[in-house]
C-alpha cells in the first residue's frame, strides 16, 4: 500500500508560542495557525473561511519560533499530519489531528514594536519579532587597514 503524507501551510499565529521542554531537555511548542480562504457566492457575496490548525514543533526550531514569532506573525509551514489521541478527565475518548512541523519559515513581522508603527500583516504585540539589528559598522578611514584584503580578477568565482 503506498502512502504520502506532506501538508503545506501559510498563515498567521493565533497566540504567542509557548516553549515547553521535554525531561531530556529537547524543546518543544504547539502553534496555533489561521488560515484562511475567501470566496465569492453565486449572489456576488464574499466570504471568508478560516481553518485553525495546531503545528507541533520540535527541536532547535521550536526554540526560534518562540524567539521571533509572536501572534499574528505570518508563516509558512511543511510538515505531515499527526493523529493524537487521549482519554480526557471524565474518561471520555477524544482524538485530533495536527500537523508536525519539518519546516517553519517566517515571512515578515507582524508589526513593527520596536517603534509601535504598523508594518506588515497582523496584530500586534509587546514583543518585537526580530531582534534589533545592529548598526553596520564604519568602512576603515584609511588604506591600510588589517581587514582590507585586495581582490584579484582571478579571485572572482564567475
């Protein structure tokens, strides 16, 4: 029996990530991600549809998501699905699907909070996305700086 089981996502965090770790010290974090759908009706009404879905991250990469991502960050995601099912307090069966993330890539900030400006796409939040960058340090004043190296024609690769 063959099997192929590959999702690919694109949308915006719910809330914040949480980064829990495992006894053996391994991250790891869920993501709620909206993604949505807009459409037209036969009567020229537009709607919109919005799918919730749960990612599972793990590792290194659960540990940069929670350091840069923020609710309503945007991202992409591939991952497979994953079946978890659990028996709740009352003793009930229950069971949900949620996808683990091979791969998360952030797309932008969802606001600009380092200065409270809007930029982007989402809400906001107290915590910036990215850290700051650091201002690029002066060129060398004069010619004879240690870190000038001359390139030759034959240097360049192409």
């Amino acid at each position: 029996m063959a099997s192929f089981n590959k999702v690919i996502l694109m949308g915006n965090l719910t809330r914040d990530p949480e980064i829990r770790y495992t006894p053996k010290g391994t991250a790891v974090t869920d993501i709620g991600l909206a993604v949505s759908r807009k459409y037209k009706l036969d009567t020229g009404e537009e709607r919109e549809e919005v799918c919730f879905v749960t990612i599972e991250v793990w590792g290194r990469q659960a540990e940069t998501a929670g350091q840069y991502l923020t609710k309503g960050s945007p991202a992409f995601v591939e991952g497979e699905l994953k079946y978890d099912s659990w028996t709740n307090k009352e003793g009930k069966k229950e069971s949900r699907l949620k996808v683990r993330a091979d791969r998360i890539q952030f797309l932008g900030r969802p606001r600009n909070a380092e200065f409270g400006e809007a930029g982007g796409t989402g809400g906001g939040s107290e915590k910036p996305a990215r850290p700051a960058s650091k201002p690029a340090a002066s060129a060398p004043q004069n010619d004879s700086g240690p870190d000038e190296v001359p390139i030759e024609e034959d240097d360049i690769p192409f």
